[in-house]
C-alpha cells in the first residue's frame, strides 16, 4: 500500500495511476494536510493496535476481578472455602470465551451502525463520524484479539482432565459411589446436550479460524467478493 496525498485531483490521479502500474495499491490520504502524518507512519509502533489492545485489558480487568469476587472471595468470606486456584486455569477459562465472543461482536457492530447512519442521511458519500471511522479500521486487529482469546479457550480446555482439582473430583465421586454400592446410570439427555455443546464449540472455533484466515490480505486476495461473503456470513 502507498499512501497518497495532496491539494490537486489531476495530480494525483496522475501518482495513483503510476502508483497502480507498479503493481501496488494507492491509498488516497485526502488534502496535503495528511503528509506530516503519512511521513511519522514509520515511526509508529502498531498504530492500529492501540485501541484493540486496551480494549481487551480492560474487559480482561473487569471480568478478572468480578470473577475473582465470585468465585473465590466470595466463597472465601460466606463459606471459608479456599479456591484461590481457580486463579490458575478455572478463571482464565471463563475469561477468554467471554472476550472471544464480545470483540467478535465488537468486530461486526460498527458496520450495523455505518449502514444505520447512511440510511438515515440518505447517501453513503458522506464521511463517517471520527469515532466511527477509526472503530471501522481496527476491526481487523479486533477480529484477531478475539481470535488468540479463543485459541487460549481452547488450550486451557484441553488441560481440564489433567487438572488435580479435576481428578480430585472425580476419584471422590468414585469413592462415594464404592462406598455406598451404588452407580449412577448413564443421563442420556445430558449426554447428549455435553456432546452438541462440544461439538457446536469446535464447529464454531473452526469457523472463527477460517473467518480469521480469510481475512489476511494474502488470502483475501486470491477470493473474490462473493466467495469472501459467503464465509462472512458462514
């Protein structure tokens, strides 16, 4: 991409269109205004990843503490009951679907509220709102955070079984059946409603990979409008 800027239309037209012989994409930047701005782009550090960044720490924050304040302290205080390790791994687990599932809808909402506002003022050549605009350009960076939080989602229920609270768990209830002579038949529904939920979840992750994926510009590329729809909508 080359970033073009300046006061006279003929001219740049004129750039852009040598811009394109070369095989690359101009983007047009506005007035001359802009040049000071595209000269520091190289100083910049991950610009566009600012706003998703902080984003994620912050929901990351505010769901950390009132999953701590649930699920430890409160426990802790009304029943003396210590599970400070669910810090480790039960927390976390909980965290990343929540930030997977709000940045991907974080992700699709600036574009429901773009189309609101154009149908309200009736032509789509009018410039966004600020705000709007700058939400609209770090969907991808968004669209990715929410994917590494549902990679970590997946990775941190893998280890589930191995857990010693886990086993702990298990090897009691097998004790208290032995003890009392007693085993608990198999819930047929509850089989089934474990393994549709597993199974929508890995359908699902597969899905946010390959939206993922389809999103690079190398692969975005080689698709056409049509067939990059069909997965959007997928």
């Amino acid at each position: 991409q080359v970033f073009v800027c300046g006061d006279d239309m003929k001219a740049k037209q004129m750039v852009m269109d040598i811009v394109r012989a070369l095989g690359l994409t101009p983007l047009d930047q506005g007035s001359l205004l802009a040049a000071q701005e595209i000269e520091n782009y190289p100083l910049q550090l991950f610009p566009m990843w600012k706003f998703p960044v902080l984003l994620s720490l912050g929901l990351v924050a505010f769901f950390f503490f009132y999953c701590l304040i649930r699920d430890v302290i409160y426990p802790y205080v009304y029943e003396n009951k210590d599970f400070s390790f669910f810090i480790a791994i039960s927390i976390p687990n909980r965290i990343c679907p929540i930030l997977a599932l709000t940045l991907l809808a974080l992700v699709y909402l600036p574009g429901v509220l773009a189309a609101i506002i154009q149908l309200y003022r009736g032509t789509k050549y009018r410039r966004f709102p600020d705000w709007l605009d700058k939400w609209m350009l770090c969907r991808k960076q968004l669209g990715l955070v929410a994917l590494a939080f549902a990679s970590l989602h997946v990775l941190y229920t893998l280890v589930i079984p191995i857990r010693s609270f886990v086993r702990w768990r298990i090897s009691s209830h097998i004790i208290s059946q032995a003890l009392n002579n007693k085993t608990e038949p198999l819930d047929n529904t509850n089989a089934w409603l474990s393994d549709s939920y597993l199974a929508l979840g890995i359908l699902g992750f597969f899905l946010f990979v390959l939206l993922g994926i389809t999103s690079l510009p190398s692969v975005s590329n080689n698709v056409n409008w049509r067939e990059f729809r069909f997965v959007q909508v997928r």
